[in-house]
C-alpha cells in the first residue's frame, strides 16, 4: 500500500476511536433508535479509501459487491441498485419486458400482494399500469398464507409480489409451489428479512427475483441503496438492461465490447453496426449505485452473521421479558423459520385498559423510539384512493395493524441492558393502567 495512504488510514483508524467512544447508557435519556446502521472502524476505513481510489461512479467494489452479496444467497445474479423501492421497482418492471415475450405481464393483468406493508412493495405494480390484489394478513406473524393467496388467484393473476414482515419469513416454499403450479411469478421483497431462513433455506432464494434494501434502518447498510438477486440469466439481463437506462449492452462499468459485437449489431431500424452502448432494448432507468456505496456494502456483508445473531437476541430477550404481560399480542415466527428480525411487533388488544397511542406516548417520552407497521392497511391511504385494485376477503388484520400495532427495535446497537429497561418500562406502563 502507498505509504501516504497506510498512514492516512492509520490516522482515520484513530480519529474512529477518538470519535466513537460509547458513551454510557442512561435510562429514559440516551435515545433508544428503533433502528440504525451499525457502523465500526472498518466501516469508516473502507469509506475513507474509496475517497482516495475517487472511483466515483459504480466501478470495481460494485462488481465486487455484487459477485459476493449473488454467493451469499447461491444465487447467479445480484444487481445493485440506488433503493429497496427502486429494486422493487426494477424486479416488477423486469416481468413486463418483451424478453419475456408469451410470459410478459401487460397492463391490467394482476398482481398478488398483502395489503398491510411498505407502499413500494405494492407501488411499482401500479406504476406499471397493472392491478394489485389485496389479501389479509395473520396475527401474530404478520404474514399471510397461501390459502389466501390460492384464494385470490383469478383469470388475469400473473404474479406475486409479497414482503417478509419485519423479517418474519411468510410461508415462502408454499408459495412458491403454488405460483408454480399456477404459472405465476413470485417477487420476495426481501428488504427486512437479510439472514432470515424458511424451512432452512434463505429467504430471498425461493422467488424468481428477490429485493434488498441498504438504507440504515436495514440488515446492512450502504446509506442509501438496494439490490434484485435472481438465479435466472434471462430476468438479471432484463434488470440491468432496466437499471442502466434501458440500454441492450451488459458491459461491467468501465468495459468495452464484453459481447465482441460491439459493432456488429442490427437492430430496429439502426444502421447496421450502431454502438451497442447506444442500443437501448427497454424504457429504462437510471437506478444504479457508486462505488463508495458498494465499499461500505462489502465492509459490512462480513458483519451480516453477527448482526442476525444480535437481532435474534434482543427480540427473544423481549418476547421473553414481555411473555405473559396481558393487553398485549406478542409476535411469534412463522412456523418451520428463523427469522432475522427488523424489529419487535406489538399489538395492543381491543380489551387491554389502554390504546396504542398512550403507550406508544409513554415509550417516547422514556426516548424508546417506537415505530408503526408501516402504512398499516394502504387501501386506507389517500394515495390510493383512486386506484384500481381488487380486495380478497375482509382486512380485518390489517385494520388491526392500522389501529393497534407498533414496534420497537431490536438491531445490533441496543445492548441487553437497553433491552432490559424497555421490557422494565413496558411491564411499569401496563401494571400501571390496567
Ligand atoms: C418491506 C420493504 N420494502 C421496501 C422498502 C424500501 O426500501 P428503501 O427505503 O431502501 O427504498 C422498505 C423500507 O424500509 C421495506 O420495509
């Protein structure tokens, strides 16, 4: 290594040690963050060095990243993107290509999803011109079934886009047999559940594509950004293609002529031999990373292990410190999983002695973050008001989740002392008001 750099990163190594003392924990003052990246020395230095390598643009970490994140899961392909919402939006968008010719989704067909979550799960099937249809979910995995599911495929069903809750796997194998036996297409938006397994395998491997987000609340950080994994060569070429602008070339950045044709395409109506850098075969975007986000990625994937055992157990120190506290629906697995968790899901009961709202204020003012399930219910949303969508059953649960349900945090940051007093404050409020 040069030696000015070694030295700089010596002194960056020093200035992380300096800068980043704990300090003490003090109960109801020092904020207790639902979520928040996790963020070491190696972090910092990793950073620091893709400032002096100035790759500005996606460049080698990215490639890097992609290869190492594609193995982590067995899979072929992983693709970077800027945002879980982006990648969510690229893995739906991907199913529409003409690529796909007979199998591609046109406007109107419909798309199977929970109706209580994040909007960009749902978002991008709208975004498409397409129909979402809303099924319930379960208390307390927060998690649909298949049955549900079953129950909601029609004439014009052509896929599946569901999210693991809060890391909570939904029963994924079952329904990915049944997309299979129905021809649908099954999109894992894997965006909280980094590390979780069904039936021992990872979540994220199970769908033709799968999403990840890197944005701090997550598993892994990069600040911002996001990630489609696929085991099939034809749907990851349609990503990048997606990804890149559209365009048909699948050069690595900073590559010329990976196909040896640069110049020796026909397509449409072009000129014979137009630079296949400047062939576009989709109506893309530009929803690509850099490299300074993909070196903080590759420092903290060798940290994914260690983060998902932290998370196991801050949740089990709380659902264990809470077990048996009445007014209160506590989470439970999926059967047959072991979840990553994003955080701890309670839900106040109809007969509790005490609402959401004064809990919720009562955690806040001892500066335990609390969070709700998202949009809750989002046909409740006005952005959604004048959509079209179908809705499959009643959703009562999801009106529940709307209603009564928070969570707290379990990420790696908060130590069992921190855990501790959340269950102590917990337990004080419901003694207190029941
Ligand atoms: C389930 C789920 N999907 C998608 C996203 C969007 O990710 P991003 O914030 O990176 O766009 C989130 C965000 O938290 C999420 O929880």
């Amino acid at each position: 290594m040069n030696e000015a750099k070694a030295l700089l990163l010596e002194q960056v190594r020093k200035y992380h040690q300096e800068a980043s003392r704990p300090s003490a924990f003090v109960p109801g003052v020092t904020p207790l963050l639902p979520s928040g990246a996790v963020l070491d020395e190696s972090d910092r230095v990793a950073l620091v060095e893709a400032a002096l390598e100035m790759q500005i643009a996606a460049g080698t970490s990215s490639v890097r990243f992609e290869r190492e994140f594609a193995r982590t899961f067995k899979l072929r392909k992983a693709h970077l993107t800027n945002s879980g919402s982006s990648a969510n939006l690229l893995a739906l968008t991907a199913l529409t290509s003409p690529r796909l010719e007979d199998r591609r989704l046109r406007p109107g067909d419909e798309v199977i999803t929970v109706a209580a979550g994040f909007p960009t799960t749902v978002n991008p099937i709208l975004q498409n011109q397409l129909v979402p249809v809303f099924v319930d979910i379960e208390l307390p995995t927060y998690n649909t079934t298949a049955e549900r599911i079953a129950a909601a495929i029609g004439p014009r069903t052509r896929a599946i886009m569901i999210a693991h809750a809060m890391g909570n796997p939904f029963p994924v194998q079952e329904v990915a047999e049944l997309a299979a036996e129905h021809g649908l297409f099954l999109i894992e938006d894997n965006c909280d559940a980094v590390g979780s397994t069904y039936r021992g395998r990872p979540t994220g491997t199970f769908g033709d594509l799968s999403t990840v987000s890197f944005y701090p609340a997550h598993h892994l950080t990069m600040g911002e950004g996001g990630c489609v994994l696929t085991n099939s060569l034809a749907l990851a070429r349609i990503i990048e293609s997606l990804r890149n602008w559209g365009r048909d070339c699948w050069c690595e950045p900073g590559e010329n002529d990976r196909c040896l044709r640069r110049f020796g395409f026909q397509f449409g109506d072009l000129p014979f031999g137009y630079d296949h850098k400047y062939i576009f075969s989709h109506v893309g975007y530009n929803l690509k990373t850099t490299d300074l986000q993909a070196a903080l990625g590759l420092s903290q994937l060798r940290r994914l292990d260690e983060f998902g055992a932290a998370r196991q157990r801050n949740w089990t120190r709380l659902r264990e410190g809470l077990d048996g506290l009445p007014g209160l629906i506590l989470p439970e697995p999926t059967p047959d999983s072991e979840p990553s968790w994003f955080g701890f899901l309670l839900t106040v009961k109809p007969d509790a002695g005490f609402t959401r709202a004064k809990l919720v204020q009562f955690l806040e003012s001892r500066k335990i973050g609390t969070r709700l399930l998202f949009a809750g219910n989002l046909t409740r949303h006005p952005a959604y008001s004048d959509r079209e969508y179908r809705v499959v059953g009643e959703l009562t649960n999801s009106d529940i989740v709307t209603e009564h349900t928070f969570w707290i945090g379990v990420y790696p940051a908060l130590t069992t002392e921190m855990i501790d007093y959340m269950v102590a404050s917990i337990r004080e409020f419901v003694a207190r008001e029941r």
